[in-house]
C-alpha cells in the first residue's frame, strides 16, 4: 500500500510538472523537481510513519508555491491515500475474532500433537491397561488441582482410540475378502483311485481325459493333464467336483528378487538365481501368485521382467495386506482359497497372518564383492513342493508343521529334511522288496501264502 502512494505521489508530481512547464510555470518546475527524490528516498529508506510524514510537511513547506491544478491532483491523492487506510484499520470486532482464532489454533495444535504422540507411544490396549491401574496420570500432578482434567482427558482419549480402532479397519485391512476370483465349475473330475498324473499333450482319444482349467494356466504354460489308466468313457459314477489346484503364494522381496541401494550406482533390483525357473516349473502343479507388500507400480515392471510367459496366475499388492503396528500384513484367509492347499514362502516371518501355512527360507543376499550370489534355495525347493501335489496332501499345514518341528530339533533345511526323509523311504521299500522276494510258497498244507 505504501508503495502505491509512492507511486501516487510521484505520478501527481509528474503531473504537476507537466502542467506547469505547459502554463509557463518554469519555477514551479525546477522546485518540484529539487524537493522529488528527497521524497521518494524517504519513502525507500524510512518507516511508513516517517516516509509519509516527511513526505506531507515537504509538501506544506511547499504547498504555497504550487500550482493550482497540482495542489488539486495531491489533494485527490491524499483523499484516495486516507479512505484506503480507513477501509483496512481493524474493527474491534475484527481484532476479538483473530484473537480467538488464534487461541483455537493453538489449542488445536496441542491436543492434536499430544493424540498422535500417544498414538505412537501406547496402542490402546496399552492405554486401556494404565488407565486401570492408574498410573496414567504424570506423578507430578498427582494431589494437584489438575490431576482431575489430566484423568478425565484421558477417559475421553480412551474412548476416542476406541472408535478410530472400529474406524481404522476401512482403511487398515485388504480391499476385498475375496482377492482372487472364484475357480470356475462345471469341470467333472474322476475319483482319485481311477486317476495318477500324466503329462502329455492335449489329444482327443477314448480316453478320458481331464485337465486343468485354462483360466489358471497361465500364457503358454505346459498344461497339466490327468488321464485315466482303463477306459472310462461310460463310467456313469462320475462325480460332479471339479479339480482344485493347491494355491503357491510367494512373497516378493528378498524372496524371489532383492532391491539393493549403494551410493555409487543407487538402486538396483536383482533376481534370485532360478527364480524364473522355479516360476515356470511350480505353475505346472500350482496356481502361482505373487503378494507383495509394494504397490503395483513397483511390482508390475518386476514380475514382467522376471516372468515373461505369465506363468504367475495373481499379483496382489499393497492394497491387498492388512497394516497392524507398522507392518504390512499378508492375510492368506482373504485369497478366496481353502486354507488347507494354501502354501505362502518368504524370507519375511513377520509378514504373515497364517504361521502355519508359511514356508521360511533363507533371505537373499548379495555375494561380497556386490555381485550375484550363488543360491539355490528356490531350486532345492522344487521337489518338495512338488511332492505334496502329487501325492494329493489335503491339509499341508500338517506337513508344514512336521517339517518345521524337525527343522527346530536338527537344524536343518527343508530340502534337507526332504531328502533324507525321502532315502529313509526307498531304503524301507527296498528292504520290504527283499523281504517279499521269491514269490508264492506253501504254508503248512494250509493255503497258498506269502
């Protein structure tokens, strides 16, 4: 505002000026043009007050020697300068009202800085715990008139973390109950006495055959047939179920790939050897799905790289887990999926809502010197997994749970277990075989036995 008046006051000058080297006024000219900068450096320099002060007693000084249209064009100036001021002095009214916004400001700030502190500093059953016992209230203001707000305050804190509990979970817990669409029906299958695993190609013969359905085959994936042993192509005691594969979730950091930040070349995403071809192999028994705690924007550009084919039948991201303490959780009861043929791997404990379906293995990591590492966890892994299809487990948190059991008494691996589990096995049927060798013989004169 002040620079306008300035600004005001110099074009009247001009004007004045102009006005009087017209009329003849060569005095008034030169004056106004001695006593201008005078002016316009106080207004520059000084304090509004000052400025404008000094500004008008140079005028007066000079009021006299002025001519009549420039003492008119300052007067007009002036006026202008004087009514501005007027509109924008605060009311009293004006000044109550700012006052108490700022106090409501103030108080707003305070009791929003102290909620979400406790928010971080207590969960409320945390709180809920103190209040009971009472030593919510600081030990200073015990026996002070304030002990009474303090409690009541925090009553109303209670309540308060109780309702944003029964609000948070709108947007805390996964979009859906049903992140993976329903598997289609209509598809018959056999009574698992009549049926073994075959692969082979598609072909129309009289032989029954069954195969997945082509909505959980991923693009150009081998498709995974079964056929019958005999004919039964007018077996009338076909039941109507259809077959349901078991349900691979893998977790993606540190599982199937590693993000690693280093100053000289910043981030950097590798793949964990025989990932690729732990994907292509697994999606032959399973319906593969990747879930991932990152949004998609980061997940898509990785998952295509590392799975051209689309052999990964779901993504899920960010969206999908539910946040608990910090955490991004991942709820394999929301997959849509029989928790019974549910298997979750990640290099990640803490990530998972179902201990009992989760498969830990080791994180990976790069090798010393920055480079890829050798690793063949995923790898090792596949016969394993593989095994528990072919056998047709029905509830694999029974296996899981054996595995891990052993895994806490000896030590060892998964794959390791696997292993020796599965010498321990042939050893046992070889051993049957020798026993059984040499066919039929006569018992006692009392039948044929072996």
């Amino acid at each position: 505002m002040f620079a306008r008046s300035a600004r005001a006051l110099g074009q009247s000058l001009r004007a004045a000026a102009t006005t009087t080297s017209t009329s003849g006024y060569a005095t008034t000219t030169a004056t106004t043009a001695a006593w201008r900068p005078a002016a316009v450096a106080s207004v520059a320099h000084e304090s509004r007050a000052t400025a404008i002060g000094a500004a008008r007693g140079h005028l007066a000084s000079r009021w006299n020697s002025a001519p009549r249209a420039g003492s008119q064009t300052i007067r007009r100036a002036f006026a202008a300068e004087a009514a501005e001021e007027a509109a924008n002095e605060p009311t009293a009214l004006t000044r109550v009202l700012e006052t108490i916004a700022t106090i409501a400001t103030v108080a707003g700030v305070v009791v929003a800085g102290a909620v979400s502190s406790n928010f971080y500093a207590q969960t409320t059953n945390e709180l809920d715990a103190s209040i009971k016992a009472g030593t919510h209230v600081p030990f200073v203001l015990r026996g002070t008139p304030l002990e009474d707000p303090v409690d009541q305050g925090y009553h109303a804190l209670l309540e308060f973390r109780r309702w944003a509990d029964g609000q948070k979970h709108v947007y805390l817990d996964p979009i859906s109950d049903k992140l993976l669409p329903d598997h289609p029906v209509g598809i018959p299958s056999l009574p698992r006495i009549f049926v073994r695993f075959r692969y082979i190609s598609w072909s129309t013969s009289a032989s029954l055959i069954l195969h997945r359905p082509t909505s959980y085959l991923p693009r150009r994936a081998p498709h995974v047939l079964y056929r019958s042993r005999y004919d039964l192509t007018n077996y009338s005691g076909m039941c109507d179920a259809a077959y349901i594969p078991h349900t691979l979730v893998l977790d993606l950091d540190e599982t199937l790939i590693l993000s690693h930040f280093r100053r000289s070349r910043g981030w950097r995403t590798f793949k964990r050897p025989g990932a690729s071809d732990f994907l292509k192999h697994m999606a032959q028994f399973y319906e593969v799905v990747v879930y991932s705690d990152q949004l998609s924007t980061y997940v898509d550009p990785i998952v295509e790289r590392l799975d051209p084919e689309r052999y990964v039948a779901g993504r899920l991201f960010r969206e999908a887990n539910r946040f608990s303490d910090g955490e991004y959780l991942r709820d394999l009861s929301c997959l849509n999926r029989d928790m019974n043929v549910v298997i979750y791997i990640t290099a990640r404990p803490k990530t998972t809502l179902q201990p009992e379906n989760t498969l830990i293995i080791n994180p990976y990591q790069l090798a010393e010197d920055g480079g890829v590492a050798q690793d063949t966890t995923l790898l090792d892994l596949m016969p394993f997994l593989e095994s528990i299809v072919r056998l047709n487990v029905r509830d694999v948190r029974e296996v899981i749970a054996s595995y891990k059991k052993e895994m806490e008494t000896t030590g060892r691996s998964i794959p390791e277990i696997f292993r020796s589990r599965q010498v321990a096995f042939q050893r046992a049927q070889r051993e049957k075989n020798a026993k059984n060798k040499g066919g039929f013989k006569r018992d006692g004169g009392r039948g044929w036995g072996r």
